[in-house]
C-alpha cells in the first residue's frame, strides 16, 4: 500500500527536494515511536509463545536501551496497548486492541502531534495566506505520513516470517 501521491509533471519535486523532504520525516518521528513500535511487534512476535515477553530480552533482541525502553513500554501500558505483570514471570503482552491499533495511537502516546503544525523552517506565521518556500510540499508530506499512520495498524506491519520481522525491527 502506498500513499504517496503520483506527482504531474508541473509538480514534479528536484532529487535534491525529494531528499530534503525524506530527511525531514525525523523531524516527525521520535526515538520514542520508533522504540514504541518495535517494541509492540517484537511482543507480537511473540505472542503465539503464550509467554510474557521481559524488557531485558526486548532491549537485547532490538539493541536498544533497556531502561529508555521499559519507560515508554510503561506509556504503552498506560494506553492500553499493552499489559504489564510484574514478578519473576511477568513482562508485557498484548490487549484485545493491540494489534488493531492504528500507528497513531502510537504516535500520539509518544510524540505531540502538533508538530505537524510547525513550520518545518520554524517560521512563526507560516500558512497556506503566507507561506514558506517549502510549505506547500510540506503540507502533502505531513498529510500523507498522517494518512499512512491513521489507516495503518500494528497487525498490517506484522508478516508470517517471524525471523525476518525480528531482523528488520531490530537493525540500527
């Protein structure tokens, strides 16, 4: 599935545009969400296991920060995305909504999404009436990326080759 508009030919963005405006997608995305939504796969991953998934093993299998990453599985939980058990044989799984959770969710628990209204030159008056030289691209950039995340949901990130997931969740 993609959401990324066909461009005309009148419309048609420079090599060196279409870079800017894909380097820019950092500015929108967090450590956090991306932790957040590795994390969340990762425990789907193993859910057919019927185990309690511990953020050791979590923070070991996708290499990163253990008490970063306990933190915002904490926020997770608080969302209702996922459940916490503590003890020896506790960790975290799944919800019922889990896996039909839209990317949003996510978003919104980790991330302020208001940042999709700044001016990505951190112009004070920047508006469709009074414009920066990139927020018009900007303006269908930040629409699709909202788009992708509010139709997308855990369960369409999810594949049947579980080896492979987990090797494409946890590159740096």
């Amino acid at each position: 599935m993609t959401c990324v508009k066909k461009r005309d030919d009148n419309n048609h963005l420079s090599g060196k545009m279409r870079q800017l405006l894909l380097k820019k997608i950092d500015m929108f995305l967090s450590k956090s969400f991306g932790y957040a939504l590795r994390g969340i796969l990762y425990i789907a991953l193993m859910h057919d296991e019927n185990r309690k998934v511990q953020v050791d093993e979590i923070a070991t299998q996708l290499s990163v920060p253990k008490h970063f990453l306990g933190k915002i599985m904490q926020q997770m939980v608080k969302a209702g995305l996922l459940k916490s058990t503590k003890g020896p044989y506790g960790g975290f799984s799944l919800t019922g909504k889990t896996l039909d959770a839209p990317l949003i969710k996510l978003l919104e628990t980790t991330d302020d999404i208001t940042q999709f209204n700044i001016c990505v030159l951190k112009l004070k008056t920047c508006n469709s009436a009074n414009p920066c030289p990139l927020h018009h691209e900007m303006e269908g950039f930040k629409n699709n990326i909202l788009k992708l995340f509010y139709e997308t949901t855990i369960n369409d990130l999810l594949t049947d080759n579980k080896k492979t997931l987990i090797r494409s969740i946890s590159i740096l």
